[in-house]
C-alpha cells in the first residue's frame, strides 16, 4: 500500500483541485422521468469519422481523432496526482433490478475531484440458459434507429449502443457486424477491427477481427471492405442488398472521375460501368472501385463467371466492433486521461463468467463523463479481463426491460435517445 503523503502536502494538494461536487441524488423514474439540463461543455467537430488509420483512443500521429461519432471535442479533465483522483462513496445507494435471470442493472453516482459521475452497468451471466448475446440493427445497414427500437426488433430484453458511424452521411457502422441468424452483415479488412465476439464454442472473447471479400475468379482482387461507409482512393469495396438503397457517390466520397462499378449476379458479371447508382434498391453485389480500385475492376469483363463470398476470422457467431481496446489481459491498454466524454464499453469477467456492459453519462451538471483512462480502470475494478470502447457522446445508451416495457437506463447526453447504427441485445426464451 502506497505510504499518505504528510498532512500539509496532502492540504495544499486539495486547496488546487476544485470543490467536490456531490449529485443530489438519483431519479425515481427511468426513461420517463424528466432530465436536469445539459450543460454547454463542448464543441462539435466535423461528424465524420475516418477509420483507416486511427491509433489508441482515436489519436493518430499526434492529430486528434473524433472519441465519438458526433465529432464533439470533449472538456479535458483536470490534471490530478493518482491519489487525489479516487472516488467518494456513492452519494445514493445502488439501485438495482432483475431484467430476466442472469441479467441485472445496476446504476450508481460516484464523486471525485474531477466531478461526479453517473453510472449504468449491465451485468449479464452468458452462460445462463436461454439468454442470447447478439448483433442488432434497423434491418438496413445505411439505416439509424434508437437502441430500443432496435432491441426490440430482435426480440430482445436489454442492449447498449454498438459501433462508430459515418452520423450525418450514410448512418453506416465503420466497422465490424455478425448477426447469429443473418449471418455477416458488414466489415473492414483492416482499419476499424477492434472487436467483441461470441465463437462457435460459445465463449465471448475481445480481440482484432479482419473481414475477408474474395472474388474466387480473381484471386488477386483485393476487396477491402463489405458494406462500409464508403471506398478509399484506390480501394475496392463491395455492397450487397442488405446495405439499402443505393448511395452513388456517397461512398466515393464525392469522386466522380477514376471510378468503376461492376455488378454481380447470380455468379455472373451483370453489369459494367462509370456511373454509381443512387437512391434506388440492387440485386447481387456491387463492386465499386476507385483509382487504382477502379483499374483493377476492369479485369471483371460482362458475362464473365465472378463467385463473390465473404467471411470472418474464425467465423464467430456474432461479432460487433468499437474503436480501441481498454484492458487486454487485464491490463490497461487506454492511453487518453483527458478527454471526457459520456462512454459506453463491454468487458469480459472470466472469473464470473458475465459480460459487463458499462454506460457511463456525461455532458451532463450531475455527470461529466470519462477520459478514456478512467474507463479502462473502472473496468477493470468491476472485474474485467478484456475490455472494448464501443461508441460514446450522445449515442451511449442502456435499455432494459422493466415494469412489461423496454426503457432508457441512462440519461443520454442529447436529452434524448438518438438514432445510431447498431446495438448489442441481450434476448431471453425461458427454458421448457
């Protein structure tokens, strides 16, 4: 145990750090309770996010990255020593509820020298019979929807908000997604593959996850991604039905010279061209090249055999991804202890053998959020071995049933639940 530092450094210490606000307590209600007002502590950024190239925490040779995907540049928590950054007890006692069996809720505000913090924490015992760990969204990859909506579209009883996405553009996830029934819905080969999944063993596991599109004709042919967001300069992309409607130059990024599109069907090449297809639904897959991508496009001649397939490494069950790890091994990975945000994360407690689905509120009087850091530690404080950033700011939101409905846990930063591109639900059928 670290020896207290003697009373007057200790004294001098407190008087530099702000007065310890404690909340007045926690509501009564869940989603129908009216919310104390947001307060005005940032900015917004670009709503864009980019993610080829992003490194730990979204920082990319020393160039900020958007933590979010409202591009919101968060307010930088105070520099405190380790020692002056504990918490205060909770100013409430816990409250907690039973959704089904194995899934509780807990939720809890803490004080610290930073300011207070407002908590939502969904424990949830995988290994409990008949409870499911799945994949959820709209129905469309270019689709937003509110994680309740979403939730119960899969015939679910609880979720939190999943992956970053292009907000404000197509609404597409940037990264990874596997529904257990729909099979692989989206995915990167590399860039955005920071991944929580469940395997054909029926164990979870956090970990890098690459998606693999192959044209079997053409094996030199290298697709990047699979109904992503858009095609980088000189990259191919592939999309299939399930992305919606037809998005043009959206997913060229606006670039209308050097690009190619080939269509197929059926195991065969329908269609050649230079002109992407816009606000219309498709059949088969789209292959959509730029620059160097569109030349190499030109290899596919019309009517000639192309075999398009697709698949995960290791081909989990069910596979969704966020932006950074937290904790790997039980280790701290986070490198960002300044930018403070409203958070949502998903750990691994193989001890217990439970998921902890973490929401933690912010750009709120009674909850300024966490840094990236703080995250990582509460996590593993909660018991977590692993541990994976899933998207933050105004998209961070819990649902759990409760009282024969689904409602908002949390209080989420935009006074309301906002559309986003995908969830992680928990379902639940009682064993016969």
């Amino acid at each position: 145990m670290r020896p207290f530092p003697p009373l007057a450094v200790l004294s001098c210490l407190l008087a530099l750090s702000a007065p310890l606000v404690v909340p007045a307590g926690l509501p009564g209600a869940v989603a129908d309770q009216a919310r104390p007002s947001a307060q005005p502590v940032a900015s917004r950024g670009t709503g864009h996010l980019a993610g080829d190239d992003d490194g730990p925490d979204g920082y990319v040779q020393g160039t900020r990255k958007p933590q979010t995907s409202d591009g919101v540049i968060g307010p930088a928590a105070r520099d405190l020593p380790p020692l002056l950054r504990g918490t205060e007890r909770p100013a409430r006692p816990v409250r907690r509820f039973r959704v089904v069996p194995g899934v509780t809720v807990t939720r809890w505000d803490e004080g610290s020298a930073r300011g207070p913090v407002r908590f939502s924490l969904m424990t949830v015992k995988y290994r409990t019979p008949g409870l499911t760990v799945d994949y959820a969204d709209p129905g469309r990859v270019g689709r937003t929807a509110p994680v309740a909506s979403m939730v119960a579209r899969d015939g679910a009883v609880a979720g939190v908000n999943g992956d970053f996405f292009d907000i404000g553009r197509t609404g597409a996830p940037l990264g990874l997604g596997r529904d257990r029934r729909r099979g692989l819905v989206h995915g990167r080969l590399a860039g955005w593959n920071s991944a929580f999944s469940f395997g054909r063993g029926g164990w979870p596991d956090i970990g890098p996850l690459a998606t693999h599109v192959r044209v079997r004709e053409h094996p030199g042919l290298t697709v990047a991604t699979l109904n992503s967001p858009n095609v980088k300069a000189d990259q191919v992309g592939a999309y299939t039905p399930v992305w919606g409607e037809a998005s043009g130059y959206a997913w060229t990024e606006g670039q209308r010279r050097g690009v190619r599109l080939v269509q197929v069907l059926k195991g065969r090449v329908v269609f050649t061209g230079t002109k992407l297809p816009d606000d219309r639904p498709f059949r088969g897959t789209l292959l959509v090249g730029r620059g160097a991508g569109a030349r190499a496009l030109t290899a596919l001649k019309r009517g000639s055999r192309a075999t398009v397939s697709s698949y995960v490494d290791g081909q989990p069950r069910m596979a969704i991804t966020g932006n950074a790890f937290l904790v790997r091994d039980g280790l701290i990975t986070a490198v960002d202890d300044r930018e403070m945000h409203p958070r949502t994360a998903i750990g691994i407690d193989r001890d217990t053998k439970s998921l902890l689905l973490l929401v933690v509120d912010g750009r709120q009087s009674f909850s300024r959020g966490y840094t990236m850091v703080e995250l990582a530690d509460t996590m593993i404080d909660l018991g977590a071995d692993e541990a994976l950033n899933l998207d933050g700011g105004g998209s961070s939101t819990m649902v759990a049933r409760r009282r024969g409905a689904l409602r908002v846990v949390n209080s989420p930063s935009d006074g309301f639940a906002r559309s986003v591109a995908n969830a992680i639900a928990i379902r639940y059928r009682a064993p016969r």
